[in-house]
C-alpha cells in the first residue's frame, strides 16, 4: 500500500506544482553529474575527467563522508576538498541520504540546512546553488522547498531537458550499468544537439567492475567521446544551468 502511495506521489510530482522554465535553443549542452559520492568517482573518474578536460558536478550528502554505501566506501573530506580545488562543482543530495518521501516540509529544510553547513565549513563557506534528489525520488512539496532555495533540481527519470521544463524536477540518464546498455546515446546526443538541449547524466562509483549503479571508466570515456562528436559543449550542471535557463 504504502508503495503504491509513493508511486503515486512520484507521479503526481511531474504534473502537479510545476515552474515552468524555456530550455535550450542555443548549442546543446551535457552535464555530468556524481551522486552521494562513492570514492572511485573521484579516484578513478576525476583523472578521466581531468585527461578529458571536462568538470563535473558531485552531489553530496555530508552525512556519507566516509562511510559506505551500495557496498562502496564514500568520498573522504580530502576527496570532497581536492574535486572542489580541482573546479568540479559541488551540489546539495540532502545531509542523510534520504528519500523526500520520507520527510515533510521541515525535515527536508532541516537536512538541507545540515548538509549546507557541513559543506560550507569544508569548503571555505561554498554555497551550493543546486540539488539531486536522492533515489530520484521528487514529490510535490518536497519541489516547493528546493525551488525556494535552489536554481534547478534534478531527478533520475530519462530524458532530454529542451522546450518547457520544470526547474525542480529536471531529467537526466543514468551512467549506470543497469540502464546503459538500454540507451541509444549516440541518438540521445543528436535529439541534445538539433533540440539545443540539456542532457545531464549521473552516476555514482566508476570502477572496473562497477555497482548497477556505477559504470566503468571506458563507459564514462564514451559517454564524453560521444557528445564531442554530436557537437555538444559538456559543462558542469551549475554552469549549464546558467546558460540554459538563466
Ligand atoms: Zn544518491
């Protein structure tokens, strides 16, 4: 029961209590995105993305520094410090890791505000100026909230952000092995470019042999390699923010 209240919550949640914002028209743009974040995405990813001349954007929940989870050890404060240095971008996935389905209006405040302060006291008073939701789970109340303090939110449902889309609940594809081989990327690419779209894509750890949620460094090489030869820019979330919806 409680299920299917959630899917439902879910689902009224692309409908209901949109704020509607006009994407693209100009050079299609993708972001690459790192939630949580497991170590291997920095360790492993960061000397790709470093190689490839591209930065990225890690969503951070403060409350996984140095932990694990999926069965992956988390980021340390150096990692968080040295992505930051690096000029990736850091956003906000909540303190705690957890679903907005479990929280109401004031717990999902109260752990923004957590993961804020843990955030600005690593990295010298960085405000983060947007969110992941964890689980890609998006509700209704919990977009009132993220909208009131962030530029754009984004979930994991697929898909190309061009034309009218909701600021707080933006798409993205999963740099997952359990979805990627389901992806057309090179036709994901063309739709981003002849639309002038906004592809974000996310992933958590990037090890040989990755989590269902994680890929491999050759999977993420790829997914870069191809949107260079479908003419995309690749900028950080945050930057392609900007650009994209002001
Ligand atoms: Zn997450």
């Amino acid at each position: 029961m409680k299920e299917r209240l959630d899917q439902f919550r879910r689902r009224a949640a692309r409908y209901l209590g949109r704020d509607t914002v006009r994407v693209g028209g100009g050079r299609g743009v993708l972001s690459l995105s790192f939630d949580d974040f497991p170590k291997s995405a920095w360790e492993l990813a960061g000397p790709i993305l470093k190689d490839q001349g591209v930065h990225a954007t890690y969503y951070v929940a403060g409350g996984l520094c140095d932990g694990t989870n999926i069965g992956k050890v988390q980021f340390s404060e150096r990692d968080l410090q040295e992505a930051h240095a690096a000029g990736h971008e850091i956003g906000c996935h909540t303190f705690s890791h957890i679903s907005v389905l479990r929280l109401d209006k004031a717990g999902l405040a109260e752990e923004l505000d957590r993961n804020a302060a843990w955030v600005a006291e690593r990295l010298g008073g960085h405000r983060m100026t947007h969110f992941a939701y964890p689980f890609g789970d998006v509700t209704v109340s919990s977009k009132a909230v993220t909208g009131a303090r962030f530029k754009h939110a984004r979930s994991v449902r697929d898909g190309v952000n061009h034309g009218p889309s909701d600021r707080n609940n933006l798409l993205a594809i999963g740099m997952e092995s359990r979805r990627l081989p389901h992806y057309d990327l090179k036709a994901l690419m063309a739709q981003t470019a002849e639309t002038g779209g906004w592809l974000i894509a996310y992933g958590h750890d990037v090890e040989p042999d990755p989590t269902p949620y994680g890929c491999t460094e050759q999977d993420l090489v790829r997914v870069i390699t191809l949107a260079r030869q479908a003419g995309l820019d690749i900028l950080p979330v945050g930057a392609a923010g900007q650009r994209m919806i002001g």
